[in-house]
C-alpha cells in the first residue's frame, strides 16, 4: 500500500514519529531530571540507563523521521501565511531536527568518555570514543546546554506557534499534523 501525502495535511507515518519522539523527549527530559549528577565517578545507575536508552532510541527514531521528511515534503504552507512565518517554521523545524540528532550524539560522546557502559535496554552498544580521550571533555556541558535551553525554548516556540495558529488565526496548522486527520 502507497501512502501519498495529502495537499492539506502531513501522512500518517510523519504524524506518528513526530507524536512518538515528543512522547521519548518527555521521557527523556523526566529521566534527566530525576537522575542522578553525572560527576567525575558517577555510577550508572537504572535511571541513568534509561536516559541513555532513551537517548539513542530517540536517535534512531530522529533518523527515520528525518528520511520520512527528505522523501516525503511536507505540505504547502497555509494559504495567506506571512513568508516570515513560513521561513521561521522551516529554520525552526530544522533546528529541531539537527538537535534530535546532535544532542544524543555528544551525550553518547560524553558517556564513552567518562568510560561510562553505553547500553540500550540491556543491549551494549559501542564507545563512541576513548575513554578519557583528550580534547572531548566539553561534551557533556554542550549536551546540556542543547537540550535544557535550546531544545526546550525551540519546542516551546513550536508548541507556542501551533497554539496561536490554532486559536489565535485559527487555520489547519495545528490540525493537520492531529491524529486521525
């Protein structure tokens, strides 16, 4: 079965993987936030196993979604949308899609150099470099930083726009990417 994409509203399998990676990212930031500081000598502890579940999860899922969307466009812009809303939406959404992918990347990153055990719900995955490997200390301060500031004032100002399309100029934004449209 072939699913095209409609004229007014994204396909099914967009709508599913992006609903699915905002339900990881809740997860996700609910692990970060209730796990332990990773110090110098931290152990991994179950929620800190998760976060990093989590996080490679989100990796993979990012990756398909990312190849849905280069195979498969989204939909026209609502008609009458200001240019300037429809260049921000498109730098927006492709912030948050290198964001999916970098974040989780420099978290693996800043794990194997910790010499922390890098497993996806009991699965070992590979150390992505040298534990200790000099000049990679600085990647567990950018992970942070990407995804308690950048990640969540991007996704605030997604949410924020899709609410003023919905109740404020009252179009299909918000409405085409619902389930079951």
């Amino acid at each position: 079965m072939s699913e095209r994409r409609g004229t007014t509203g994204y396909t099914s399998i967009a709508k599913f993987l992006h609903w699915l990676i905002l339900l990881l990212l809740i997860i996700q930031f609910i692990t970060a936030w209730t796990m332990p500081h990773i110090g110098r000598n931290t152990p991994v502890s179950t929620l800190i196993s998760l976060h990093f579940s989590f996080g490679v999860v989100i990796l993979a899922i990012a990756v398909l979604r990312l190849l849905w969307r280069v195979t498969h466009p989204e939909p026209a812009p609502e008609p009458g949308m200001p240019q300037w809303q429809v260049a921000g939406a498109k730098l927006t959404h492709w912030l948050l899609y290198g964001l999916l992918l970098v974040i989780p990347i420099l978290g693996w990153i800043n794990a194997s150099w910790r010499g922390m055990p890098i497993v996806m719900f009991g699965l070992p995955l590979p150390q992505l470099i040298a534990t200790r490997a000099p000049g990679w200390q600085w990647t567990g301060d950018i992970h942070s930083f990407l995804a308690n500031y950048v990640m969540l004032t991007l996704v605030g100002l997604h949410v924020a726009a899709a609410l003023y399309h919905e109740l404020i100029v009252r179009d299909d934004v918000l409405r085409r990417m619902l389930p079951g449209r």
